[in-house]
C-alpha cells in the first residue's frame, strides 16, 4: 500500500518558482509517523518541489494554508479519478468543513494525532467516514516525526514541533478563529525526538546539518517556565536551534539568558508595527515597542539573531506613518524585517468578521481566497486612497531591501556577534541577507481581484475530459472568491466555526462571537453533486 501526504503551495510571490527557504511545511513528517511502520509513505511539499503526477496512492493526505485551496482541490480532483481516497486536514477544513467536503473523500476537523490512525483504519477496512473530529490534544501521543522523508526538502532538516498554538489573541491570527490554545510537552520528550531525528538524518545530510535544528512551532515561549525547562533540557544536546516566539518572550533578560544558554540563536519574533494605534487594532498587547531597541540589543549580546516581519495596516496607517518605516528600522536596530506584507483578515478570524460586519464594505471588490496571503492588499485603506497605499509599499519595497539597507544591518551585527564569538547567528545573518524570498515583483497590481494570477495556479495536469460537467470544472478549477463586486462578504464565508476552547477542548458549536447569526444557509459549490 501506498500513502502519499502532498502539502500544497500556490505562490504568493506570484512568480511561480518554489519557496524553499528554512521555513517549511512539518505536517506531513508528522501524518507520517502515525502511520503504520510498514506502510510505503512518501511526503511531497509543493514550496520544494512538485509531485510526480505518474505516481499511484491508495491514500492520499492532502494539507496547505487557506490561499492554496485551490490548488489543493485540484490535486484532490486529480488523484480521485485515479482511483485514490483523498484527505483534507488543516485550518480551513476544520473551520469550514461545510464547504471543503464536496472535493475529498476525508475531511479531518482539528489535530491529527487522534484522527490520522483511525482515518487509516477505516481506509484499509473499506469504511471511511465523511468527517474526523480530533480528540483533546495529548502530548504523550505526538509521535517522533519521519523528518527523514523529507531531509532532501529542508535547509534545516532536523526540525519538530516542542509546543502547539499560541495564548495570544491577536484579531488578525487564523489560531484565533481556530479557537486560542496552548499546549506544551515534557522536555525529555523532545529531546528524545531530537536525538531520534538524529539517528534519522545520519548518513543523509552533511554531518554539520545534525547540530542545527528549527522548531516550528507557533509560539515557542507561550508558557515562561515550561521555556526554562526546556532550555535546560536543549543545553546537554549541544547542538544550537531556532524558534518563533512573541515579544514579550524577548523582552524578558532572564529568559534570554536561558534562551542563550540553551543553544537558541536565531528567533522570528513578530514585532509587525511600529505603530501603537496600530497594535492596538490588532489586538497586539504582548508588544511594546517603546523598548524594541533594547530588546533587539540584549539579543544579540546573548547570541540571538531576532528577525521580524512587519505588517502595513490598512485600518489605521497612512502614508506618512508608512515612508517612517525605514527610520524605525534603523533607530532599534532591526534594519531589515523578513519581510513587509498587508494585515490579511483571514476568514474565520475576528478580524475578518469585524471587517465584514462593516455597512461599508471594508473588503476589496471580487477577492479571492488566494489573494489573503498578506502580499495582495484585500482591505479598503480607511486613510489612504488604494493607489497611494499600493505606490507606498512598493517604496518602502525599495528602500528596504536595498543593498545598502542590508549592508547597513551587517555591520550593525555581525561586530557584536563576532565579539562574543557567536559565529552561528553571525553566518545566519549573513544568509538572511543574500537570500531574495522578499523580492517582489513589483509590476503587480498588489490588489486582490486585478493582482497577477499565480503562475502556478494550474500546473495540475487536469484536461476537459477529467470533468463530468462543465459546473464540475468551475468548482475545481476556477479560483475561490470571498468577496463580490461591491466587497460585499459571500455568505459562505460568514459561517465558520471554532474548533478549540481556551482549554484546548473541543468545542465544534458554533461560536457567537465568531459567528454572523443571520447568514443564510451555506450553499453547495455547483458541482456537489458531480465531484463526489
């Protein structure tokens, strides 16, 4: 028997090439090791490389972010006229079950750990059910990840998960429509999983590629003392990793000195604006950016490279608190950001309900879903007209990312890591510099309904004769839009639901504070009925 688990990608950048920076897709090693041992499995993320369209599953796991729906229902559509059973788990399957079930065989609501063996059983004795509905999250049952199907798909392919979620609250965070939890493991279990997925990748990678790991987690410091714990568990490995975490994880000296002596030099922290009105909207109350300067400097005296990505929002910025970026950036020292993108009300989040409950509509005129990637504008600009909030992002595009930007940050860094002899974050900056994944093109429109289509939209090698009608073809293949011609939200899209209670329950029934009680019902896609 053969499983295939395929991570689809529809390019943000709009340039079609992959994405294969550090940060990866890491469900698919994880679907794997709930997996029987003797079944064949192979993992495919489309950010790396495309799938052999010859290859024949009897199973097929398919996953992605809200923006590669289409393309995930594509590779369904593909797979089942070849006979293939076809799975669909993720954030937009569990909070819009409704609408994703007439292209899959399996739709899984919440986590896999729970839900992936008894997917697997039903399968092989000829009863799969329409809908899984994971069980509360159980650290003792997250197994050692199969990171070894994937070492030739990584930069850094010793990498795992150590927590699950966020206890943030940020409006604009599709966790939060999620439903807001938090869960961490025993430490000595992911040291374990460490020196297994060492034992892994041995003889695979360069031998250097086993002292270097990434932890993809949402939030790795959701919980200050389990961090400490961890740290200290991390330090008798001798090995250096990074991690994603928020700003108050930072601003806290005691646990960057843990950080630091537990091997943690590279962290994403996400400082997202300079703005406090603008924190403020997002619901950001774990940033204080009175103190970025000092918290970016502590950092790095500790031999923590911080990286951060910024976010323009069109609620509250204008164009002069837009073109004061680039002074920001050098006052705390920051420089250059990952990267710079559009706040994105992702449906299901608060902030897309606040935007679509707006009597004006708030939304741009014929989105699609694919354009809710951050880097195609969907929100109407309350201060700005959307021209000049288009033009002034792509100055600060300009600005930025220049060479004499970066250069400006090396030597800023590398002296004060080099001084320490903090060689790793050092080389890491280094990298950061010299790779372009911020490098936009900047003939787009950057507005959803007339921004560039991906070029990547539909490489699946789909013709006229795999569709039974042509309502069928529209359903797969034409792309998914949320908003109509006025901006107005589409129904179906004011009808998801909440997954996780602040305990990490299960907690399905629809949420009242998520939920627009007057929707009307959710309507089928035309080909319902055609694709199933």
């Amino acid at each position: 028997m053969r499983v295939g688990i395929i991570v689809g990608f529809l390019s943000h950048h709009r340039r079609g090439h992959h994405l294969r920076g550090v940060v990866q897709p890491q469900v698919g090693p994880l679907i794997a090791a709930l997996l029987p041992s003797d079944v064949e499995v192979e993992v495919i993320n489309e950010t790396w490389k495309e799938p052999d369209w010859s290859r024949h599953y009897d199973l097929l796991f398919l996953s992605g972010l809200h923006p590669d729906f289409d393309k995930v229902r594509q590779i369904s559509h593909y797979w089942r006229l070849r006979g293939t059973k076809t799975v669909y788990g993720g954030i937009l399957p569990s909070t819009y079950p409704e609408m994703c079930e007439p292209f899959f065989d399996a739709v899984v609501i919440g986590d896999p750990e729970s839900t992936v063996p008894r997917i697997f059983e039903d399968f092989v004795a000829g009863r799969l059910q329409k809908v899984y509905i994971s069980g509360p999250y159980d650290p003792n049952s997250v197994p050692i990840p199969r990171i070894d199907l994937i070492a030739d798909q990584q930069v850094i392919p010793l990498a795992m998960e150590a927590t699950r979620g966020c206890p943030f609250l940020c409006e604009f965070c599709a966790l939060t429509g999620l439903g807001t939890r938090f869960h961490t493991r025993p430490p000595e279990l992911i040291v374990r999983d460490v020196k297994a997925g060492q034992r892994m990748l041995r003889g695979r990678v360069p031998w250097y590629k086993l002292k270097w790991a990434s932890f993809f987690d949402n939030n790795i410091g959701g919980h200050l003392p389990w961090l400490k714990e961890f740290c200290a568990a991390m330090k008798p490995l001798g090995i250096k990793w990074g991690a994603a975490a928020t700003f108050n994880v930072v601003a806290n000296l005691d646990i960057v000195k843990h950080l630091s002596a537990g091997g943690c030099r590279y962290l994403f922290v996400g400082l997202e604006s300079f703005s406090q009105e603008s924190l403020t909207d997002m619901n950001k109350v774990q940033n204080a950016i009175e103190n970025t300067r000092e918290v970016l400097d502590q950092c790095r005296e500790h031999g923590i490279l911080i990286c951060s990505g910024l976010m323009l929002n069109p609620m509250v910025d204008t164009r002069e608190s837009m073109l004061a970026i680039p002074r920001h950036l050098h006052e705390c020292g920051l420089h250059v950001p990952s990267f710079i993108s559009f706040e994105s009300p992702i449906p299901g989040t608060p902030h897309f309900y606040r935007l679509a409950a707006q009597e004006d509509p708030a939304i741009l005129p014929n989105a699609y879903l694919r354009d809710f990637t951050g880097y195609t504008l969907v929100t109407k600009p309350q201060r700005e007209t959307v021209d000049t909030f288009i033009d002034t992002f792509k100055t600060l595009i300009r600005v930025i990312y220049s060479r004499r930007s970066r250069m400006r940050k090396l030597v800023d860094d590398l002296p004060r890591f080099m001084r320490h002899g903090y060689w790793i974050p050092a080389l890491s900056d280094l990298f950061d510099m010299v790779d372009a994944t911020w490098d936009l093109d900047l003939r787009r429109t950057f507005v959803a309904g007339t921004d560039a289509e991906p070029p990547n939209a539909y490489v699946t090698p789909l013709s006229g004769s795999d569709f039974k009608s042509d309502s069928e073809r529209r359903a797969v293949m034409e792309p998914a839009l949320v908003s109509g011609p006025r901006g107005e939200v589409l129904p179906q899209w004011l009808r998801s639901q909440r997954v996780f209670d602040k305990h990490g329950q299960i907690a399905i029934q629809p949420s009242p504070k998520f939920v627009n009680p007057i929707a009307p019902p959710l309507p089928q896609p035309p080909s319902a009925s055609a694709s199933l």
